[in-house]
C-alpha cells in the first residue's frame, strides 16, 4: 500500500512522523502530507489527492473526517482505505473501505505503533466473539501455533475475531503466517501494560525474567477483550502458549452475572 498520513494541525506532526516512519515497510511507503506549510487547507489536500493513495491516515476528529471526505467516496471496490486517529493517539478508527480496501488491516497496524485501540466495526469482525492471546519461544512455525490453537478451540477458529500478544512478538515470522493464512489481525500489547494488569492464573517465572510481565497469552487476551471472560487459561503445547477469552453481554452492575468468573477480579 501506497499511504499519506495528513494531520489536520501542525500540532500532529510529530505523530504524523512517527506514523510515517513505522507505516513504511516491503508493503509501501508512506508520505507525511503538511499542509500546514503551503497554501492549500488540509481538506483541500485530500480532495486533490484522495484517489493517488491506496491509503489514508488521518489525523483529526472523526466529525472532521466525515466532513473532509463528503463527496469523496465512490465505490467499496475502488476507494482507498481510510483511518482516523485522534492527536492523542487513543483511538485508530477503520472509517472507508474496511474489507476491499484493507482499511481494517490499517487500522491495527496504526493502532500498534501508536498503542491506540484499534475501532473495527464491520459486522463479519465485530460479530465473531473470541479473542486469542498467544505467547510463544521464537523460532516456532504457523503450523505449531496453528496445533496450539486447534486443542484450545478444536471447532471455533472461525468465530475468532483477533490476536494478541506482546510486542516482543510482534514480528515472529511463525505468529504473522498463522494470523496471515486465517485473516486474522494481530494486536500489540507493551510489556508495560502486561506488567500493570497482571491478569494470570499461574504466573510464570520464566516469561517475567524475559519481558517483566507475568505472563502473556492470558493478560494480551483480557487486554483486548475487556468486555469478556476466561473461557480458557494458558495451555501451552509445542512450544506456543494460548488463552481464549469470549465476548459476555451483561448488566454493568452485575459483574458475576450467570457465573462470569473474571479472571481480573483475581488480580
């Protein structure tokens, strides 16, 4: 993909590089727009340039969004994707051409250079329930992860809307080919952020020498997943570990309702 990351403000050039640097990989580049320093407004910018991008970052309020791309778009088959991130980095919002565009794909990579949360709001991602957090040594293959996963959810692989783990792992060639052959998106924790929720059923003394966190599949899978609940605790096989969390839908109040036993009120 051929990106432009525009800022709507000056005061998002530093994140706007940062983007641009981190985007810029074997897949395509990324051009920092700065409309700032010509003549040009930032959603004239996008008008004139809108179909030369096979992407788009944005960095602004999504009520801006909306209205820079009025007008804009044709067709899910040929508009390029889309994402809005907000100055503060909180959010990466998959906004066009979620699917045919890859703008979800998009997003999370945005979303793990940033440590935003990524916002996916398609129905086939945002209906599937289950969310995998996987730890594994380095060196392993796709198929040992993809062996690791089948004996914790033999039957549910196709109802897994996402990935997790540590940024450690990040680039394990084994984790991105087993995310990659099942169209699955691979989220990114900080092993800060492991370390301040540290949500495990058995710590582990080898995994908190390597990265300081107390564990990894488990926590990266609550993390991502806060709304659900430990359908199954680390299960380690071959070398890979795995957690399975899934999505529960009850009251606010009632944090125990019909038997929910979170794991964080543990921690």
């Amino acid at each position: 993909m051929t990106l432009a990351v525009l800022p709507v403000r000056a005061q998002g050039r530093a994140l706007g590089e940062c983007l641009a640097t981190g985007l810029t990989d074997h897949h395509g580049g990324a051009e920092l727009l700065r409309p700032w320093e010509g003549v040009s407004s930032p959603r004239e910018v996008l008008t004139a340039q809108f179909g030369q991008f096979s992407g788009w970052v944005l960095i602004m309020a999504s009520g801006i969004a909306t209205r820079f791309l009025s007008g804009l778009p044709v067709s899910k088959l040929s508009d390029p994707a889309v994402v809005v991130i907000d100055e503060g980095a909180r959010f990466a919002v998959s906004l066009l051409s979620g699917h045919e565009g890859q703008a979800n794909t998009l997003a999370y990579r945005v979303a793990n250079l940033t440590g935003a949360v990524p916002v996916v709001t398609t129905a086939t991602e945002a209906l599937k329930p289950l969310t995998l957090g996987i730890g594994c040594r380095k060196g392993v293959s796709a198929a040992q992860i993809e062996q690791a996963v089948l004996r914790v959810i033999p039957e549910r692989l196709p109802e897994v809307r996402e990935v997790a783990t540590i940024d450690l792992k990040a680039d394990e060639p084994g984790l991105l080919d087993f995310c990659s052959a099942h169209g699955l998106p691979l989220r990114v924790f900080r092993a800060s952020d492991l370390q301040d929720r540290p949500f495990v059923t058995e710590p582990s003394a080898w995994v908190s020498q390597v990265t300081g966190a107390a564990g990894v599949c488990e926590p990266c899978a609550l993390l991502a997943s806060p709304r659900g609940r430990l359908i199954v605790p680390k299960t380690a096989y071959q070398g890979v570990t795995v957690a399975a969390v899934e999505d529960v839908w009850i009251d606010p109040g009632r944090a125990d309702a019909d038997g929910v036993n979170d794991i964080r009120s543990q921690a």
